[in-house]
C-alpha cells in the first residue's frame, strides 16, 4: 500500500468522526437518553470524537506530505481533504436525513472533481 493510497484512506476515516462530531449531535436528537444531554454535555461528547478525528488526521498529513516524504503537496492536501469532506458530508445527510442529490448538486461536484484535476495537473 503506497503513502497516497494510506493518507487518503486515514483521511476519510478522520473525516468520518469529524462529521459525527459536527453533525452526529442533530442526528441523534430523537434518540431518548441523548435529548436530555445539556449542551456542555454535547460540546463534550463531540471534542471526545473529535479526538478521533484529530488522531487520524495528523499522521495522515504527515504520511502524505511531501516536505515528510509523501507524494502530496500541502495544496493537493487541502484540496484532497475538502473533496473527502464534502462526500462524506453528502452520504451522512443522505443516511441520516433522507436527503437526496439533485441535477445543481451533482454538476456541482462535477465542478469540484474539474478543480481537483486542474489543481494535480500543475
């Protein structure tokens, strides 16, 4: 398994727990024990998943940097990341919130995809 492959892989994992913890509260706001939380108890509970989040992230920038060894530069990083964001965010909506994609969300990220490819290319 090559250094890209791996960072990439450890990227979606830590994009994984940050969207539970940014958006995993909203999901389980049904859920019986988890509504009576207070706030503080939320905002708690999410930096404990964030931790997660944080734990994956940093050795996958580390792994995929160029300046560390890794094949990608710190804007391929960025923009690998924010691309991995945006799909997770998207599946997350669609398994927990009953969201469906229309025609303007996937030429958008048609357009995110051309980015991605302009920006590898120089």
């Amino acid at each position: 398994m090559g250094r890209g492959f791996f960072c990439v892989l450890l990227l979606v994992c830590s994009n994984i727990f940050m969207i539970l913890a940014w958006y995993g509260h909203i999901a389980l706001k049904n859920v019986s024990w988890f509504k009576a939380l207070p706030l503080y108890a939320i905002v708690l509970l999410s930096w404990f998943v964030a931790l997660f989040e944080y734990s994956l992230q940093v050795p996958a920038n580390r792994i995929g940097s160029e300046q560390l060894g890794g094949p990608f530069s710190l804007l391929h990083l960025k923009v690998i990341q924010e691309v991995i964001t945006l799909v997770v965010f998207v599946v997350f909506n669609m398994m927990f919130f009953d969201y469906h994609l229309k025609l303007n969300h996937v030429i958008g990220f048609a357009f995110l995809v051309a980015a991605v490819f302009f920006i590898f290319k120089g």
